[in-house]
C-alpha cells in the first residue's frame, strides 16, 4: 500500500443513507439543482449562506 492509497471507501448504496446526501436531494429538490457531491453542496453552502442556513434549517426541523 502507497501513501495516499485509500482504505476504504463507502458504496454508493451507504453514501445515500445519510442525512447529507438527504439534505443534498433536499436541497436539489426545493431549488431545481444537481448537485451530486459533497465538494457542489459545499460550494453552494459558501455562496449561499442564509439560504444554506434556511434550508438546514427546514430540513433538520429544529424546534425552536
């Protein structure tokens, strides 16, 4: 094994299950995106901070 070599990486099937990749479909949904990796949410988060903070927020259902 070669430094740099990954480990292990997730199936696609177990990337899906989590709540990022749910708030990513979220997300895509609510605004009409194709966002399909972390580093695109990511991006979007950056560029779009209230909006990424509104939906967060409707998406966790945080109780306030």
């Amino acid at each position: 094994m070669a430094l740099g070599d990954r480990l292990w990486e997730p199936s696609r099937e177990r990337i899906k299950e989590t709540n990022m990749w749910k708030f990513m479909e979220f997300v895509n949904r609510r605004h009409g995106f194709v966002l399909s990796n972390y580093q695109e949410l990511y991006q979007w988060s950056v560029d779009h901070i209230p909006q990424f903070w509104a939906d967060f927020w409707d998406f966790s259902s945080i109780i306030h």
